[in-house]
C-alpha cells in the first residue's frame, strides 16, 4: 500500500487526499490552520459557490490561463462529479443565476463538513497544526515531508496543495511556492486577480458605498477596448468593485499592472442616446426654473449626480430653461460613458484568487506530477491556472486534486 502525504486542507488538498484513500493508497493530509476548508468558509460571501453547473466546454472557456493543461483534469472529474459527492455526503445543493451551484443551507460549513465526511469514509488520517516546511528528496524522488517542528513523515508521493496568496489569513501565505521552488520549479510571476481596481480620480471616492445596477462598463487601452460587461459594481473609498469589476481584473490584470487604463460605465445601456435625450428633456420639462444639480433626482442616484455634472462641463448652478442642445448632448455622453482612469489593482487581501503559480510546462496534465521530481504532485491554486467568477475556480481545484490524488495513489 503506498503512503501518500497531501500538504494543504483546502479544496483541492481534501479531494486529492479523499481521492488517492479510495484508490487505495494509505493518506495523511498535513494542516496548519487549526481546521480543514478554511479559505472555503469564506467563499461566496460564506456561502461557498462551490462549482458551475455550465457544461464542461463553457467551464473550460471561462478558464483564464492555461486552459488546455486542464482538458485531462476536466474530463477526469467534472462539475458533475463534485456535486454528486457533496450531495452524497448529506449536502444538498442548488443552482442559481449564471449556474452557479451553492448549498441549500447557504452554509459554506455544510460542504465543509460534507467534503469530511467523505475524508472518513475514505480512511483519511488528518493532522492540524501540522505546519509543512520540507519536502524531503533523495536521487529525485519524494521520500517524504518534514514539518516546521522537525517531525518527519515517511511517504511514496506527496500532494503539494497549499493555495495562492489570497487571503493569506487563511493560510495561503506562499509557502507552497517557495517548496515548489526549492525542488526546482519555476514560479511565475504572481499578482491578485477578481480584486476591485484603484482609480485615479477623486470623483469615484466621494461616490464610495454606491452601488449600480444594471450598467455596463468597457475598458480602454487608449482606442482599444479590452473589456465590455454588463452587470453590477460599487463605488469604494479607493475606486471600484463589485461583479463586473472583479471580473474585469482577471483579463485586463496584466495589461493594468503596466499602463494606466480607461473605464467608462454605461449608465443607461437599455436607452439610446436619443431616448436618453428625450426622457432628460421630460424631466428637464418638470424642472425648468430649478439648477441643474436639482433636476436629474429622478434619472440619477444623488451622490452620483455631482460627478455625472461635472463629467458634461455643464456648471452645476445652470438653470434648466438655459441649458442648449449642445450641453444636453454633453450630459448624455456623461451618462452612456462615465470615465474614471484605472491605475492598479488592490491587494491580495481582497483578492478572491491568485493569477500566476507554479509553471504547468513543468508538471504532467495527464497525472499532475512533478516533471522534475518523481513522486511529487500539485493540485490547486498554487498552480498557474485562474478563472473567472462563478465557481469556476473552486472546479480548477477539485478537478486537478482528484486526478493528483488518484494519480498518487497508483502503483508504478
């Protein structure tokens, strides 16, 4: 019986150590928090959208790097696959907008002490506390690992599944990556991705704590546009949030961190500037002796009406009955395009996922083992692979520890 040891108690570490016990090897999963899925609590707002319900194809198209590196993982163990154990294991889940699949309970414990269950049923032995520091090699090949107090286990393979560096209070701190390293992998560069963006302008701050609804943003790399979405976002005390925003990061994220980039926000992408036009002149109709900072309550949030004004050059103060073609045709394209400029990215404190990782030209596809050294294998975040929002990351995690562990687990 081969003895494999998975590093990190997350997502991906639980369903590789769960996966290699049912292929029949004998698992010790390593923990250093004082309790399993503890990045996973905290997913979805605490409700945890654990996968996409999406066919595979549209899963895989809403991978972000490296896609094809995934198809054996993918084909291996699907959405389908992780839903089935989770309901199995006495959560019942749901589906809701934009498939995302989350408990009925709305508890991210429940699939927490759902993915445990299934650990016991599977044999798995768990330690917590266990601090990984080492991974011990002799000729090329795992022997096994050793901890950060000296205690060291004996293992034929072992299953480095540490995360990224997002939310590194709950234990994603890079420690995987600097193992991975020292056995001599390469790590790409790393940044935060699904995190809101900092803006220039002192007009998004003073808006901070609004949220819109159905408006549409486009992203500008000077004439280029990089991006386009409709959706939800919130202005902050820093610049931008919300869905549209965190999903804007994970492609424009690159480009960002180099350059300054153009937002425009659509805040009426149901009108034309023409019907635009005519519903500002039925309420300019009902307002014609008041200023023009008083009149567009009714079109406008009012903490947004300030920079809207400010944004069509008309002086706030102008009254109504005043106010020419030409400066209502400025006020409609102050509304249809909205313009902030985007000057970084925040922090991996606020980031849902890491983009970048350990480089997957140095790990096998079909098995998730190491290329370079015989016996170890990755699963997860701490890989170079990212997605977009909506359960697709946490399907990047199950699906390459399940075929990390399964892979473990066989006899050479």
């Amino acid at each position: 019986m081969k003895k494999v040891i998975v590093i990190g108690g997350g997502a991906a570490g639980m369903l590789a150590a769960q996966a290699a016990a049912e292929a029949g090897a004998r698992v010790t999963l390593l923990e250093k928090n004082e309790k399993l899925g503890k990045k996973l609590f905290i997913t979805g707002k605490g409700r945890c959208n654990l996968t996409n319900a999406a066919d595979m194809q549209t899963v895989m198209a809403n991978v972000m790097s490296n896609p094809r590196f995934l198809y054996s993982a993918f084909s291996e163990f699907t959405n389908r696959d992780i839903m089935k154990r989770v309901e199995d294991n006495g959560c019942p889940l749901k589906t809701e907008r934009g498939s995302r699949v989350f408990p009925v309970s709305d508890h991210s414990s429940d699939v927490i002490a759902a993915l445990e269950r299934g650990l016991r049923k599977a044999g798995v032995r768990w330690e917590l506390g266990a601090d990984a520091a080492e991974i011990l090699t002799e000729e090329g090949k795992v022997t096994g690992v050793k901890t950060a107090d000296g205690k060291k286990y004996a293992a034929d393979a072992v299953i480095l599944a540490t995360g990224g560096l997002s939310y590194a209070t709950t234990g994603s701190d890079g420690k995987g990556h600097k193992i991975a390293a020292s056995l001599g992998h390469r790590v790409t560069d790393m940044y935060p991705s699904l995190v809101p963006l900092v803006v220039k302008e002192q007009g998004a701050a003073e808006m901070q704590g609004l949220s819109l609804k159905n408006i549409e943003i486009a992203v500008y790399d000077g004439k280029k546009e990089k991006y386009r979405e409709f959706g939800e976002m919130l202005f902050t005390h820093f610049g931008v949030s919300g869905p549209v925003i965190l999903s804007a990061s994970a492609v424009i994220g690159p480009l960002l961190r180099k350059k300054e980039l153009k937002l425009c926000i659509d805040l009426k992408p149901a009108l034309t500037e023409e019907q635009l036009d005519q519903r500002i002149l039925r309420d300019f109709s009902e307002n014609l002796n008041r200023e023009l900072r008083n009149s567009l309550s009714a079109l406008l949030p009012a903490k947004m009406i300030p920079e809207v004004i400010a944004q069509s050059g008309i002086a706030p103060e102008r009254r109504v009955h005043d106010i020419t073609r030409e400066e209502r045709a400025a006020l409609v394209r102050a509304l249809k395009k909205l313009t902030f400029t985007l000057i970084g990215l925040r922090g991996y404190n606020e980031a849902v996922i890491t983009k970048g990782g350990v480089s997957v030209k140095e790990v096998n596809p079909s098995t998730m083992e190491s290329k370079k050294v015989q016996g170890l294998y990755f699963a997860g975040e701490l890989l170079d692979l990212d997605a977009m929002t909506g359960g697709f990351n946490l399907q990047i995690a199950w699906s390459t520890g399940y075929l990390a562990g399964k892979s473990a687990a066989a006899e050479e």
